[in-house]
C-alpha cells in the first residue's frame, strides 16, 4: 500500500534529522487536543513556566473532520497559535480521536494517510514533528485490533510518505513503543519500517522500579537492534516516560487504623514490618503504594526480604504490610501462612493479593497468573461485578455509578464502627467474600460500595480461628510512586536519558486528569487543580541546572555521579544515591561554588571540601554542585 520515496523527501528528511537531534530535550505530554482543550492556553504557560520546550497531543482527527471530506483545522489552528505565544512548539499523533468513518483507522490506511497528508500541509511551517501511533503495540491503541508489527511497518511506510508530501520539512517519528518491547521493534524493522522514520521513539516507563536499574539495559538494547537493522545513527526520543503519584484513597489508611485498634494492636507503639527484595523487584517502601502510605503516621517500619518471612515473629512484629501490586512469590507463600498461624496480622491495601506468583529467572523475574487460589486457601474471597449473586437482582449498576477516567465511581459508606471516617466514592468492581471461611473464621466488614438498596464489602477484617488476621482492601492502586519520589525520578530519568544519548524526554504528563487517587489520574507535574506539585519544582530545577547539557555518568555502586559543563564554562554535577541515604567522600577537581540544592530546589545539606575530599550526604533526592568535576569515591 506504500510508495517509492523520492530523493527530494530523503534529502529533505535527512535536513529535518539534523535540526531535530539540536532541539532542547525538554517536553511534556498533555490533552490538549482533547479534553483538556479549553484549558490550553493556561496549560501552555505552566509549561513554559516549568521550563518546557514542546508539548506533545493528538491531531484530533474528528475535530478537524466531522464528516468526511470536509476538513477544518480552526480548533487545531488556535491551538498551534495559542503555543506560539508562550514559545511552545507542539508535536502531533496521528491518528487521535479517530472519526467513525475511519474506524479503525488499521482497516482505512489510505484515509489516515490523506488526513495526515492534508494535516501536514496545512501546518507546514508551524507543526514540525509528528509522530505515526501511540503505542502500536498495545491492542488499546492499534485500532482495537491484535497488534501487528508487520502491519505497523505498512501503516508507517504509507503515512510517512503522505507527512512528507504535505511537508517535506516534517519530521516523522516511529510511534512510541510502551515498556521497549524488543521483539515488537525488531518485527517491524525486519518488514521494513526502519526506512520510514526519522527519530526512534518509545515509552520507557519503570514503574515497579528505579530508573537507574532499567533504562541502561533497555537503551543498549534498542541501539542493538536498531544497529542491525542498519538505523543505529537515528536518535531515539523518549515520548512519555515518569512515575505516578497515585495514591490509596485517604479513608483506607483511617479504616486500616481503626481495625487494628479492634484487634488490639497499636500500630504508632509497635511499628511496621514490611517486605524489600530487590531480587523480585518488590519494593515496599515507595513504590505500588509502600507502607508509609498505608501507615502515614507511624516512625517505626521493620525492612525485611522475603527469606525473613521465615523467622518473623508475631510478639515482635505483629502487622506485616504487603504491596498492593497483586504479586507475592509463592515460593514463600507458606512462610506467610506461618507467620499468620502465629498470630501475625497482614494488611494488603489494594488489588488481590497473591494473584501472581514472582518466579526468579536468574536476574531476571516473571510473573505467573495464578488467579483466586492462593486467596482462597487462606479462606478468603473475592468476587467481581460479573459474579452471579454478587448484587442481587436489580440491583441497577450503571445507575448507581459515573465513569472517571475508566474508574467506576460510586457511594461508598463506612461500615458498622468504622462510621467516623469519611469514605470517598473510588470503586474497583472486586468484593471482600466470606464464601470461603472455615467454621470459626470470621469476617467483618470494614467499608462497603452501595448500589441502590445493595451494599457490598470492599474492605474486610479476615480473623481466623487457626490464628492470625487479615485486613484487604481490594481498591486498585496501581503501579505508584510517593509524590516525592515522583519528584526526585524527574530529574533522575533525565540525567540517565540523556547520558544515554537520548535527546529529548518527554514527561507523561503536565496535568493530573483527576482520575480519584489511581495510577493514571495522577502523572502530571501539576495537579488537576493546577497546584504545583514537587515534580513540578523537580522538572523547573532541572531545566535550569542541566540546561542542554549532555552529562557524562558514572557509577560506584549505587550512587551516580553525573558530570556536564555549564554555559558559563563552570564544572557541575548532580549526586545521588539509588535508595536512602549515606554520608559519602569523593576525591575531586576543581572548587566547589555557591550552596548547594537537592533535585527539588530546595536548601541541601552542605557539601564540605576538606584538601581533596568532598563530603556530602548523598540521597534519592539527589543534589546539584557547582565548581567541581571528577568526582571518584575516595579510598
């Protein structure tokens, strides 16, 4: 369905390459095409003001053609106008908001294609990047279809020659590919696509862990397989990447609280134990919602790996808090079991637990669906919407509930004794069951989803008569991140992207789209509200710390070193440590200039020189030196 490519648009797009790869690497990704519209002049400012170049939407194809054949780029005309003004370049998705007379769009090439074409002309001049799918791999965004990589290479060859018809100055980028899927790229390379691309794209998300410990790997893959396939020397552009802020809903932390005083255990007297395995990537202090989240006003937390589950004692350690992340390695499932038989209390937050099993490949881990089993074993239930019986007749869901986000939202009540917290309507489909308890287990209700006269548990205190306790909650909440952290991740995925030879990053997303507390309602820099959050600070810092710059890093251990040259030819650098903190000495060059700010802009603690030793408390929240460069770890 493609064309020849003549040598006027390969000189022409050889052009663009070099123009791109010298634009500043700072951007976002915002809805400003779609529902975030009419906020887009106000949206441009805040992005400007935290330092971005460029904003990344959709070339909102039913926008602009409503009826087929009657093309009209007035929304789309004030848009491009409205970033001009705050000196905001924007880089368009085709398709985006496909019309019903082209859907979908992977059955109506030659209609993307003609629109692209016209839409490319008609900004020419004023739209320089446009980028062919977002995330083409995944069903969701390939037309609702099976995703197809061969047919990707098609749909790409065919829409890139139609862009570069419409503007020949265009600059074309492959659609961004979600978590680097290898197999996927190289499948489309093989059928041809790497001709048909000006800049590399993909979404390089870490959301179960720190960036630092993934993208290296993923990068030099990519320029492995881009290599042989003879595009190793186009750039690679990152065009949504970050951590969520989504949280639990606030009243679960207060449910949780009041359940353990019902079971006698004072939580702020006795602390926490949580689980931390880098081995399983299984993080229980920051992120898929940590123990500090569920437990906001408790000091003591207890860290142990998965090996400590066997010796945890219920006297010393009576509550365990596991990650709400569905996943726990059934290698030491009986472990927990024990720990339960002794009398332990384990709190889970969020999704069903033990719905997948870890399984430790060498450095690698996988996950393994093992569904309502293990749950049940324990004597416990869930049950879904789509469970006969779960409502009871006529019970009326879809009036009862509005959609957020793809998040059903219904009335959510307290349940006896639990009445002094206020719920908030945040509603996953799954329910606490008493179907499963053996005679002397109990379950009592902790909060309930109410449609109509049918009230259902979503929150449960499990007691069981060989011992232990169980307190679930069965809320998504997704794979997060602490806003903090969110913060600190800013700058950390920036520095490693660009020490990795990547040229522009783009933050998923400037706005918050106020989806309740999940995953995907909480990505932004700004709130919904338009309060600036830390990652907002975090992005401006940045910006304004690295400039352009091209880092060069350097690793001992788990704390990263990266070093650049300011515009004004004064040495700089950025320390951090993966994880907690340490007091840290490096031997350095150079003199060390002004005080020192950590990755938030804000007062860090002072870095002292002492002859040729720099001391400094080195953090995952990081810190920005001016004066001194090569820096190494001090014998």
């Amino acid at each position: 369905m493609g064309m020849k490519i003549n040598s006027a648009i390969l000189f022409f797009a050889a052009s663009a390459l070099c123009a791109a790869a010298a634009e500043s690497p700072y951007a976002v990704c915002a809805h400003v095409s779609g529902w975030e519209y009419p906020e887009a002049a106000r949206l441009f400012k805040a992005a400007r003001e935290a330092g971005a170049k460029c904003v990344r939407t959709g070339a909102n194809w039913q926008m602009c053609e409503k009826r087929e054949g009657e093309l009209d780029f007035s929304k789309l005309d004030k848009l491009v106008a409205q970033a001009d003004s705050e000196g905001i370049e924007l880089h368009f998705v085709v398709p985006s908001h496909t019309p019903e007379f082209a859907s979908p769009f992977t059955e109506n090439i030659d209609k993307l294609a003609r629109f692209a074409e016209e839409a490319a002309s008609h900004f020419r001049g004023r739209v320089k990047y446009w980028e062919v799918c977002n995330e083409p791999d995944i069903k969701q965004f390939w037309g609702g279809g099976k995703p197809d990589p061969a047919k990707y290479a098609e749909l790409l060859k065919t829409v890139y020659a139609a862009i570069k018809r419409g503007d020949p100055n265009a600059v074309v980028l492959y659609g961004g590919i979600s978590q680097v899927k290898l197999d996927y790229i190289e499948a489309t390379l093989k059928a041809g696509a790497g001709e048909f691309f000006d800049i590399m794209n993909v979404h390089p998300y870490s959301w179960r862990e720190y960036p630092e410990r993934t993208m290296p790997r993923r990068v030099e893959g990519l320029r492995e397989v881009m290599k042989k396939y003879g595009v190793g020397e186009k750039p690679i552009w990152f065009t949504e990447i970050g951590y969520t802020s989504g949280s639990y809903a606030p009243s679960i932390p207060k449910h949780i609280k009041i359940a353990l005083e019902r079971l006698g255990i004072g939580a702020k007297k006795r602390g926490v134990a949580y689980i931390f395995d880098e081995r399983y990537d299984y993080r229980g202090d920051g992120f898929n919602g940590g123990a500090r989240e569920v437990f906001p006003n408790i000091e003591n937390f207890f860290e142990i790996d998965f090996d400590g589950l066997k010796n945890l004692s219920p006297k010393k350690h009576p509550i365990l808090c596991l990650l709400p992340n569905e996943a726990f390695p059934q290698k030491y499932f009986g472990d927990l079991k024990a720990y339960l038989k002794k009398g332990g209390t384990v709190v889970s937050a969020g999704g069903v637990p033990f719905y997948y099993d870890l399984i430790l490949e060498g450095e690698s881990v996988s996950r393994k669906m093992l569904g309502r089993a293990p749950l049940e074993s324990l004597s416990m239930g869930v049950r879904s919407i789509h469970d006969v019986g779960v409502l009871g007749a006529g019970s009326g869901v879809a009036k009862h509930t509005r959609t957020v986000g793809g998040t059903r939202i219904l009335r959510v009540e307290s349940a006896a004794g639990f009445g002094s917290v206020k719920t908030e309507g945040l509603f996953a489909p799954r329910f606490c069951s008493a179907k499963n308890l053996k005679k002397g287990d109990a379950m009592a209700p902790i909060s309930f989803g109410v449609f109509g006269d049918a009230r259902v548990p979503i929150g449960a205190l499990y007691s069981f008569k060989r011992g232990g306790n169980f307190i679930a909650f069965y809320n998504p909440c997704g794979e997060s991140a602490t806003a903090e952290f969110q913060a600190y991740a800013v700058a950390r995925e920036y520095i490693l992207a660009r020490s990795l030879g990547v040229d522009r990053i783009y933050k998923y997303s400037l706005r918050d789209d106020g989806a309740g507390h999940t995953r995907e309602g909480n990505f932004g820099i700004i709130g919904r509200d338009y309060r600036l959050k830390p990652a907002f600070f975090a992005y401006q810092t940045l910006a304004r710390e690295l400039g352009d710059a091209r880092p060069k890093l350097s690793v001992f251990g788990d704390i990263h070193v990266a070093e650049w040259t300011r515009p004004d030819g004064v040495p700089a650098c950025a320390v951090w440590k993966m994880r907690k903190s340490a007091d840290v000495a490096f031997s350095f060059g150079g003199a060390l200039q002004g005080e020192q700010i950590n990755f938030l802009g804000a007062a860090a603690p002072a870095a002292a020189t002492d002859g040729k030793i720099l001391k400094l408390r080195a953090a995952e929240s990081g810190i920005y030196l001016k004066g001194v460069k090569n820096l190494r770890l001090a014998q």
